[in-house]
C-alpha cells in the first residue's frame, strides 16, 4: 500500500534518488545514532554526523574503535577517523573510509546550529500553536 502519492515506492527510483543526491541532502542521509547516554538526554536518535564529533565504530573490522571525525566525505558517502589508517605499500598512511551508519555519536560537536538542531528535533517537547493554558 502506498503511503504518499507524491513519493514513489519504486526500489529502481529511490536508489537513483539516493546515489544522485546533492549535498545538502546528502548530509542528512548521512546521519550516525546517538549513544545510550546522549539519547536519554537530548532525546533524540541521530544526528547528520560532523567533523568534530567524537565516535566509536560499531560493524565491522575497525569495530571498537574511538577516534575523532577528521572528514566528512559527502561524494563518497564515508568519513574519515582519527588513528583509523592503513599503510600503503610506499609507505604512505592513508585514512580508512568508514559508513557513518557503523559508528555511533559519543560526544556531540555543539555550536549554535546543532544546538537548535537538537531543540528542534527533541520529542519530549511538545509542539504545536497552543498550550495547555490556552486550551482550558
């Protein structure tokens, strides 16, 4: 049963969609779950991740690993962590590009903007044109 009819439920389509996508959406595809802890206080699941935020990678062979957000690679959909590299055959280290879907936010970057993100995003609030006072 289709939910919208303005949005297709087509896998051909919505993969075109996904793999073609901007930027800007791109940052919000590229979202990370929030820990347990900064779950309970924010009240929110994730957030599109950034380059200063602190993470732990949860799948796969890096998993346990804590680094910092060195990179956010939009055009690749992978960032770079801190201490996460491998040695190429010269020598050279390069960085080892991880699916932000695989980490977890553990310390949040906060600058104004995130801090109106997570307002706005926050579910214990209840929002709406009128209170409980103009109700009654």
């Amino acid at each position: 049963m289709k939910q919208k009819a303005t949005v297709s439920s087509s896998r051909r389509k919505s993969r075109k969609s996904y793999f073609t996508a901007p930027s800007h959406i791109r940052r919000k595809l590229m979202s990370a779950p929030l820990s347990k802890d900064l779950r309970a206080k924010y009240n929110v699941r994730s957030l599109p991740i950034r380059r200063d935020d602190d993470v732990i990678i949860c799948r796969g062979h890096y998993h346990d690993r804590e680094g910092k957000v060195t990179t956010v690679y939009r055009k690749k959909w992978r960032i770079h962590i801190e201490r996460v590299t491998r040695d190429k055959a010269n020598g050279q280290t390069v960085p080892i590009g991880i699916h932000p879907s695989k980490v977890m936010i553990t310390k949040i970057k906060m600058d104004k903007d995130r801090k109106a993100l997570l307002d706005r995003k926050n579910r214990a609030t209840k929002k709406g044109k009128y209170t409980e006072k103009d109700t009654a």
